[in-house]
C-alpha cells in the first residue's frame, strides 16, 4: 500500500507554513513515488461583505471588497510563486494533467487554482486523495487555520497529516499508534499502513480511556501481523492525574515516535463535554506530526 495521490492547501498566507507543508509532500512524493496537487482556493471578494457590520455604506462595502479582491490576489501569487520554486528546487516534474504524467514510479506535481470559500471547497476536492497534508498556523492565520483542518478532518473522509515543520524523507521510522477501538482509530490504522509497514519501530499505545469495552489490542497486534508489521504494546488505563492526551504524548515520548497515528473526534459532543477533547489538545501539543483520520 502506497500513498500515491496527495493533496496539499495553500493558504498563500505571508509565513513559512505553505512552504513546510509542500516541502513535506514532496519528500513523502519522492519516497512513494506519488503525485502532489497543490490547491490554493482564492476566496471570493464578494463573499466579504458578508461580514461587514450593520450601518455601513456602499461605498465602505466597495472597499472592503476591494481590500479582499487584492488580499486574494496576493496570496495567490504567493502561493504560485512558493510552488514554482519548490518543485524546481527538488526538481518535481510538473504537469497540468494526470495523463501527462510521467511514466514509472516517479513523483510529479501540479498547482490547482480554485475560487471559494476554503471549507466548502475542501469537502468535495479532497475526498479523492490518499493523504491531505495540512500545516498547522498561529497568529492572525490560526482561525481559518483551524477551519480548514477541522473540515478536512470531519468531512472528506480521508487521512490528514498535520505538522509544523517539515518532515524528513524517512518520517515514520518510529510510528505511535494510539487505539481506542473507535471507528475512526479502525480508520487511522488502515489508511497509515504505508508508514506502518516501513517503519522500524511500530509502538501500540492501548488508550482505554472512559471506554467500558474491551478494545482488543492482540487483536490488532495480529491484524498489522497479517501486514508484515510488529508492534510491540503498552496500555495507559492508569494516568495517574494526566489527561488521556497528555498520557498518549507521554507514551510516545518515551519510544521516540517520530509520527503519532490516531484516531479524530472519536468521541460525540456530549462525551467531549464531560470527558475532554482528546483531540484538540494533541493538535495543540503534539511536538511530532499527527497522523489522524475521522
């Protein structure tokens, strides 16, 4: 199994985020010999005023929809520009077509220009790849930052790849994987198999948090086994006054993961009321990149 179609959003936004996340895509590209598309979605101007407040003018709507018509522009040469120089630098063939790519096990790219809102867009265009590969933001970037993410978590039904720098050609040497039984951790461990199946050290983190069902880790042990992969096993039942977070970053600390692969929003909204959201706070914390899948 290979991750042989990637899809990275550029936000266009004046950071190095764009540059860690398409970096990062076409290191994974050159191992798996996959094909990147990178997409940048300028905003609709006009979509601006929407947010303007009571009261104001047509002329003061103009301008803000101007402002947003030049900020848009901006952020899509940024990002046109950042793509050209990427993929010539680690000299990743562009093509414009699918049909056009090259022959063999090599890795190719192209730049996809779309007009929207990010979230929306995100829904439908990102549900045929294998991996979305997202760079995590602060600042005056982090709302749409999070939007986005969250969207392509909980709506396209892929795997996504967060991270906040870019990942070396060998990432996932040391894979932690956190299983809790869910549906969505089944999901994760599908869908990361490609790291799972190439790394050196596979550690199975049993997070039994609430849960009352037995989870089964032998038999999960036994699945990956079926996949060439063994993986040795700990159980964090007792946290000893941590979250079951902080418990999972504990764990996979302690075997020098250089990825964590988990389950995303496990949990219903309720159960994240009274017991915590598991995963907002690895989003937040993890120091390595997160592998999730919903």
């Amino acid at each position: 199994m290979h991750f042989k179609n990637i899809l990275v959003p550029l936000s266009g936004a004046n950071n190095d985020s764009d540059a860690k996340a398409l970096e990062s895509a076409f290191n994974l590209a050159i191992r798996f010999g996959a094909h990147v598309n990178a997409l940048h979605i300028k905003i609709d101007p006009r979509s601006a005023a929407a947010f303007v407040g009571e009261g104001m003018t047509s002329t003061m709507i103009e301008s803000v929809i101007e402002m947003a018509e030049k900020d848009g522009e901006e952020r899509r040469k940024r990002a046109r520009e950042l793509f050209k120089e990427i993929s010539e630098r680690m000299q990743i063939p562009e093509i414009h077509d699918i049909a056009d790519r090259p022959a063999g096990e090599g890795p190719s790219t192209r730049f996809v220009e779309k007009q929207g809102n990010s979230e929306d867009t995100i829904h439908s265009y990102g549900r045929l790849f294998d991996l979305i590969i997202i760079c995590k933001q602060e600042g005056e970037e982090q709302i749409n930052n999070s939007l986005l993410i969250n969207a392509a978590l909980r709506e396209t039904g892929r795997p996504v790849l967060l991270l906040n720098k870019v990942l070396p050609k060998d990432v996932g040497l040391r894979v932690a994987f956190a299983w809790n039984g869910s549906v969505e951790s089944a999901r994760a461990l599908s869908y990361s198999l490609p790291f799972l199946q190439t790394a050196e050290k596979v550690m199975l983190i049993s997070a039994v948090d609430d849960l009352d069902e037995d989870i089964h880790p032998l038999a999960v042990q036994r699945y990956l086994t079926m996949y060439g992969v063994q993986a040795d096993r700990c159980e964090i039942s007792d946290s000893n006054g941590k979250s079951t977070a902080e418990s999972i970053l504990a764990e996979a600390g302690k075997c020098n993961a250089d990825i964590l692969v988990m389950g995303a929003y496990t949990r219903s909204r309720l159960r994240r009321l009274f017991f915590g959201a598991v995963t907002e706070e690895v989003l937040n914390n993890c120091p390595i990149p997160v592998f999730m899948a919903h």
